[in-house]
C-alpha cells in the first residue's frame, strides 16, 4: 500500500518490519519489452533489499540470497564508493551514487527483533538503533516508515518468553553467531504441519517519506532529531492502519 509517489530524483532508505517476509513486495521486477528495460513494483526503480552479514556466510543461503537481489546490511553496502574515470567523479553503491532513484530495504530490528515475532504481539527493536538514521543523513536518503502487518501470523514460535530456557539459548546463539535460531512452524504440503508459511495476508504500508538534509558529519542531537521524528511517523502509520487489517484497537506497537 503505498500512501504517497515517490520520485525518481530521490533516494530512499526503506525501513521494513516485523520480519522480511514481504521484502519481494518492495523490490522491482524487471523485463524486457521492445529493446527497453522495463521495472515494475510498488517502488518502479532500483532496489536492494538487505540481510545480516553473517546469513551469507552459509552456502546455498547465500546464492539464494544473491540470487534475489540482496545485500548485505553493512554500512560499506549503503555508503558510496567514489573514484576518477575520465575525468569524472564515479559513485557505486546503495545510496549516495550518481544516478538517483535508489532505494535501501533495511530491516532494523534484525535477528533480536524476529525473537518477539509472535502472532498478535507487535514488538520492534529501534530504541537504541540509530545507525541507519545517520548514514540516511550522510546520504541525503530520505525516510521511509514501513510496516508490514500479517507477517507474524504466517509462522508460528515456540514459547520462547524472556527467562526461559529456549530464549537463553536464542541469546547465547545470538551473541556469538549474529544470528537468532528460531524455532518455527507453519503449515504443510500433505501434513497439517509443516515448513510452508501458513496462509495469511501480507499488506506492506509506505508512509510518507521524511525529507533529510544531507549532512557529511552530523552531530549527535541531529541524529536523535531525525530518530524521534522516525518513531513518531511508524508509530502513527500503525495506529492508523492496525484496524484496517484485523488488529485490535487495544493492541499497540511497542518500542523497545
């Protein structure tokens, strides 16, 4: 659902949650019509999604990964790289590159968040994460609020509350190997259970863009600046959409 038009001149850091299910949504397909190359998708430009560094320390995770078109969530895959070819300044990467209309798909929360991914409970990390708010400022990237709501009915997670015995685990994994092993379950082909999401809506909601004035080495309070006005805008885009798609009035999202 996309609330607003996004213009080719600019250039977008997407921040998407809970999980990344509904990654597919935000980036483009391409084809070949009449000797042109022609992208469609709710974004209709060049867009990476990202994933943790160490999912691609696994092979096959990896090719699948790259196959799809993702990248790596380190800061040298979104900041530029600039060098002289004839004469002129060449910028490769994510954001900050010569050509504009590039979009980023981050999902902040990361391996901690998917830990809370519960049916009903709606539960993001952001509190303390506030990288990806100063490298959209040295970028000149503007915002962009995103949630998708279904994505944490189509699996369902083993009892894994803070003090029990599967959540230390989770952490001690997490700690040492970046990633969280989640233990999930949908549905199956022949069986009730099984590996295959079970099925149930995914609506992914794009709110207005926040214009960000770029910055090469901003300071700490505009950092905190630009992250309160971020909480502030996702916030409202889930109160004002929760409704529409099934969640209680009661139930809001909660930042930690």
């Amino acid at each position: 659902v996309k609330r607003f038009w996004f213009p080719l001149c600019r250039e977008w850091l997407m921040l998407h949650g809970v999980i990344n299910c509904s990654r597919e949504s935000l980036q483009p397909r391409c084809g070949v019509k009449d000797n042109d190359v022609i992208c469609s998708n709710v974004l209709g430009r060049s867009g990476k999604g990202q994933a943790a560094v160490k999912r691609f320390w696994f092979p096959l995770c990896r090719e699948w990964l790259m196959l799809h078109g993702v990248i790596n969530c380190s800061r040298e895959s979104l900041q530029p790289r600039c060098g002289v070819k004839d004469n002129d300044v060449i910028c490769s990467n994510v954001l900050g590159r010569s050509g504009k209309g590039q979009a980023a798909v981050l999902v902040v929360g990361g391996a901690e968040e998917s830990l809370d991914a519960h049916p009903g409970k709606y539960v993001i990390m952001l509190s303390r994460r506030k990288g990806f708010i100063k490298i959209a400022i040295e970028t000149g990237a503007f915002l962009v609020p995103c949630f998708a709501f279904g994505e944490n009915d189509i699996y369902r997670q083993a009892n894994n509350d803070e003090g029990t015995t599967v959540r230390r685990i989770q952490k001690f994994v997490k700690k040492y190997w970046g990633v969280s092993p989640l233990m999930v379950y949908g549905t199956g082909v022949f069986f009730a259970y099984g590996f295959m999401p079970f099925r149930k809506p995914l609506n992914t909601v794009l709110g207005a863009p926040i214009p960000v004035e770029r910055i090469e080495n901003p300071t700490q309070e505009q950092i905190d600046g630009y992250h309160s006005i971020y909480i502030q805008r996702l916030t409202e885009l889930f109160e004002d959409h929760k409704e529409k798609y099934g969640i209680a009035a009661d139930n809001h999202l909660i930042i930690r």
